[in-house]
C-alpha cells in the first residue's frame, strides 16, 4: 500500500484518504506518496488497446490502495468520465508528421481541470459518505477551476460549494460557466476587487480555526493529491496509443502551477517512458527562468491571453523540490521558510542537474503564441486556445529529437477564449453545442464587498439554509 508522506517531512505518513480530504499536509507541505508505485513493461503493454477508464483503473489503483476496492474505483471512474463529449475521454489529433495534440477539454468546462475534478467530485462523496460527514467547498477563481469545481460538485449531497470571482473581471463565458449552474449547493460570490482579494479572503477563512471547523472547509486546489493522480493516466493513454512502453514519447505543457506537469513527472516515476517533459510558460516565466538558473525567484504577475498561466508562484512546485533535495522534508521545509521570506529559493547544483535530466522549459510571448495558433489553424484547419498553443510553441522549440513523438497538451477548448483566438487567426471558434445556449441561461450569483466579515456571514448563512 502506497502511504502519503508531507513535502515538509513534518507529519506521520498517512492514507489515500486523509491525503484526499486534507488537501494540504497539517505542516504546510504537499502530500506526495511515500514511494512510487511501478507499472511495470507487460503491465504496460497489457494495456495497450484499453479504454481511458480501464488504463485509469489499472494506474489509480496502487495509489489508492486500502482506500478503495477494485470495483469501488471502477465504478468511480466510470461516472466521473460519463459526461465527457468524447468517448476517448483524451483523444489525440495529429499535428505534423510526429506532433500530436491531446485534447484534454473534453469535460463539461471545456478546460483539462475537468478531468481531475470530476473524479474528485466522486471521490469526495465516497468519503463523505462513509464518514457520514459534509463540508464546504470554498475557493477564489480568475476563470477556469471554479467553473470546473462547481460542475464537480453540483447537485452533490455531502457539499456545499462556495467559489468567490473578482466582479466584472473574469471572461463572460467563465463567469457564466459558472453562475448558470442551478443546483442548491452552489454559490457563486462577485467580490468587488481583485483575484488577489478573493485568494486574501480564501486563505484568511482557513487561517480561522473557528470558522474552519464549524463549517468543515474543504479546498480542492491544485495541490490536491488525487488530482495530480489523475492527471497522471492521460499522459500514460497517450503514451499507450504512440508506442509505449517500446517507444519514448516527449510531451510539451503549458503551464502555470506545475500540477499538470508534474503529473507527467509522476507518470515517468511509475514506468511510462518519457524522454523530455517540456514546460510552456507565458510572459510570467518564473518557471522556465528556474529551470534556466536554479534559482526560483517571484516576480510581478503580467495579464496575458493565457489567463490561467498568470501565476507568479506554482504551488506544485514544492513536490518536485522534495525529489531535488533527495526527498529530504527538513531542507525543503528551510528553502521554503526562505522563500517566503524573500520571495526566492536557489536548489544545488546536482539537483538542477537532476531536473534538467528530464526537464526543458522556456515562455512565449503573446506575439509567439498569437503566431503560433495562426500557424496551426493555416496547418492543420484547427483552432488552438491561447494556453496550448503556448505549449506548441515551446514544445517545438525545446524538443531535442524530431524522431521522438511530441504529444502537446490542448488544456482548454478554443471556445472558451473567442476573442483572443479570433484577433489571431480572424476565425472565432463556437461553444459546442452542449454549451450553445449558454448566453441564454439565467445566472445566479451575489456581489459582496471585499469584506472578510460580509463574505463569512453570507457563507455562513448559506450552509445554515441547506441543514
Ligand atoms: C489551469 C490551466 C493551466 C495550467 O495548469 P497547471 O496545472 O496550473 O500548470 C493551463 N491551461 C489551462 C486552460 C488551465 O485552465
């Protein structure tokens, strides 16, 4: 059985299920799994052929040993991956001779987050229920994980969720991805200021002990264990469907927290063979400047057309510094301290060498990335989103070998960013047509001041009115 230790060595190893509804480790670090399981060759080739739900099986299962039977995983993976608009889950598309684009937006939001949070949703309520316990959901969203965290636990018994947006300051098609959603146990709040106001709000409703434990608060952020679990299994289906476990495969992600990279990372530590992960950031390039220098340093966040890349700290970072410190909770633990201070941590040398043994990493400017999703739509008549193409972009510029397949991950449906893909290729993409009514939808959603105090009582009485 897998046990769950802290990236900060700071508490005793724990199960699948603690992991999952703790989200974060009691001493501030990332829970991560005490030793990587191994998919070994034959188990790896027996799956080739097999369905997304069958490979997420068969990769889930060590991790949730204990947790879950067997059938208790099945049945969870297959209600989770029930709503998708393809039956592939992640279907691949060709791009050149030897480039390929996973389509990860498939879910109910149309962005990659879907497919770790409906699982999620499932997953909570399993726990829920055993424990005959509930919770309350609270986050900030700039966009896409607050529409993909509602649609994970709406309707849902054992939650309620509370997801805080700046007003007037979030994509219309986001907000009402999110404010149409009718189910009782959702509730949208507009906070007249910033995303940073909302995350301040968040983080000081978890810094109240009183407040947390009275209404049982829950965070399903990108941090969460079992979401970086599941991201692992589309890395390992595309892997499965381009020649492994006999062939190499790179993989080229945008990336803003680290979470959907490193999932690829996990996806290497438990047998998949992968050559190169490539990281894709946009002008906010504290990533790819670490994997340059060594030194991770914060600096000012930049609005770009990649919104969901806007992030200056990648939280998931921390999970890979622990492997980089030689698993070494104390260390990582001291070089977080100092970044909180300053704001910047460097690794030793070895363990950026380390990094770089399966690492590339370089940013796209928004001139590279507009440039990029025109030179696909010429190509190949498909329509990127601003976030992949950030990742084809730098992809194609750090992939070492052309004889190795490239697998670019598509995290978000064209549709959900029209005005940014149309001013680059003159061509704006339409919603699916399970989201074709969207604009006609009733939304639901309260505006609240930037008040810690308003903002609690709202909540408060929110979950009250459900009991
Ligand atoms: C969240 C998001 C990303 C970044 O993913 P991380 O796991 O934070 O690196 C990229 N693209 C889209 C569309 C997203 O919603």
């Amino acid at each position: 059985m897998v046990g769950y230790v802290s990236s900060r060595g700071g508490v005793p190893p724990c199960d699948f299920e603690q992991a999952l509804l703790d989200g974060l480790a009691a001493d501030g670090g990332l829970y991560l799994p005490e030793t990587w399981p191994r998919l070994e060759r034959d188990w790896l080739e027996d799956l080739r052929g097999a369905s997304y739900q069958e490979v997420a099986a068969t990769v889930l299962a060590p991790f949730v040993e204990g947790a879950l039977t067997e059938t208790e995983l099945r049945g969870l993976i297959d209600r989770a991956y029930a709503g998708f608009d393809h039956v592939a889950v992640a279907p691949l598309r060709q791009l050149d001779a030897n480039d390929w684009l996973l389509e990860l937006f498939h879910g109910p939001t149309l962005a990659f987050k879907d497919i770790a949070l409906q699982l999620l949703g499932h997953l909570f309520e399993h726990f829920l229920a055993k424990r005959g316990r509930s919770v309350t959901i609270v986050g900030a969203t700039s966009g896409d994980t607050g529409a993909a965290a509602i649609e994970a636990f709406a309707g849902r018994e054992r939650t309620t969720v509370v997801i805080l947006h700046p007003h007037g300051r979030i994509s219309e098609v986001q907000r009402r991805q999110m404010t149409t959603v009718a189910a009782a146990n959702v509730h949208n709040i507009a906070i007249e200021g910033t995303f940073d106001d909302c995350q301040a709000l968040v983080k000081a409703m978890f810094d109240d002990q009183p407040f947390r434990a009275r209404l049982r608060l829950a965070a399903v952020n990108s941090i969460n264990w079992a979401r970086v679990a599941a991201q692992a299994v589309y890395y390992v289906t595309a892997g499965l469907a381009l020649g492994a476990p006999w062939r190499r495969l790179a993989f080229a992600v945008p990336t803003g927290n680290f979470g959907d990279v490193y999932a690829g990372y996990a996806a290497a530590q438990i047998g998949l063979p992968i050559a190169q992960l490539i990281v894709g950031t946009n002008r906010n390039d504290i990533l790819a400047r670490f994997f340059a220098t060594g030194r991770y340093r914060a600096g000012e966040v930049h609005p770009t057309m990649s919104p969901s890349m806007d992030i200056q700290v990648a939280s998931n970072f921390e999970r890979l510094l622990y492997d980089l410190c030689g698993r070494d909770g104390d260390q990582v633990r001291r070089l977080m301290a100092g970044f909180a201070q300053r704001g910047e941590l460097s690794v030793p040398a070895d363990g950026l060498g380390l990094a770089r043994e399966l690492f590339d990493a370089a940013s796209a400017d928004e001139e590279e990335t507009a440039a990029t999703m025109a030179e696909v739509l010429r190509a190949t008549g498909e329509l990127v989103d601003p976030h992949s193409a950030v990742g084809i972009r730098v992809g194609r510029q750090c992939r070492l070998d052309p004889a190795t397949p490239l697998v670019c991950l598509a995290t978000a449906h064209p549709a959900k960013f029209p005005e940014a893909v149309q001013r680059a290729t003159g061509v704006r993409p339409s919603l699916p047509a399970r989201l074709a009514d969207l604009h006609q939808r009733a939304e639901r959603f309260d505006v609240l001041p930037n008040d810690l105090c308003a903002v609690q009582n709202h909540i408060q009485r929110a979950v009250t009115a459900k009991a």
